[in-house]
C-alpha cells in the first residue's frame, strides 16, 4: 500500500509540473523570434513608404497645393516617424542576445519577456506609422 501511494504522488507530481502555465524561456524567445521576422518583412514597407514621400515631397503634385508648406511639414514629419521606427528596430536588433543564458531558467524566462515588451513596442510603432503613411499615399495616388 505503502508503494502504491509513492507511486500516485510520484504520478500527481509529474502531472502538476506538465501542466504548468507559465510558458518557459525557450517558448518567448521564440514568439519573440516570430514577431522579429514578421517586422523585418513589415520594415520593407517602412522603408519603401519613406522613399515614396521623399518622392512626393519634391513631387509638382505638393508644389502646387494651396496648402503646400502644411502638406510638407506633415510629410517631413512622417519621414520622421518613419526613420524613428526603423532606427528602434535597428537598435532592438543590436542590443537582442538570441543565445541569452542566465543563471537560472527564471532569469532567462525574464530577460525574453522583457525583450517581448520592446520587440511589441517597435510592431507598435511599425503599425502606427505605416497606417499613417499608407494613408497619405493612398490621398495622393501614390502606389
């Protein structure tokens, strides 16, 4: 009796450690990993907006706008935003240890959910600037 106990304590235990929620530090790295590869394909699109104002910016189009001087400052502005997202990407991926190794699995687990928070802030400034410069596009035609 005494061995079938030990033996469901021994079964209970291995099944509370298998169901643990928290996810561990190899499954946000990766996460993390997916969101870089999608917002390298998304930087694609943050770099061929900003050539396109550059292009619209000196365009016959803006020049003979009544509200020229308005119109340009909100391109240069967006060209702004543009190079700031891309520079945070670039800064992101400097600063990224894809082989970070902590001293305990906590700590790799931590350092990975802080680099999911940065990562998230760059998609989020990614998403904000290509809607905003996607839709000034979309005004003037430019494809």
């Amino acid at each position: 009796m005494n061995k079938l106990n030990i033996a469901l304590l021994g079964l209970l235990n291995v099944l509370f450690i298998s169901c643990k929620t928290e996810p561990d530090a190899k499954a946000v790295r990766q996460e993390v990993l997916n969101i870089h590869d999608k917002l390298m394909i998304d930087g694609e699109k943050v770099i061929k907006n900003k050539m396109k104002l550059d292009t619209l910016l000196v365009s016959d189009q803006i020049k003979l706008s009544a509200d020229s001087a308005i119109l340009k400052q909100k391109i240069a502005d967006l060209i702004t935003q543009l190079n700031a997202a891309d520079e945070k990407m670039m800064d992101w991926m400097h600063f990224f240890k894809d082989d970070f190794k902590g001293k305990t699995a906590q700590e790799d687990l931590d350092y990975y959910k802080a680099e999911m928070v940065k990562i998230r802030a760059v998609e989020d400034s990614y998403i904000k600037v290509t809607k905003a410069s996607d839709s000034l596009l979309r005004i003037y035609n430019v494809k």
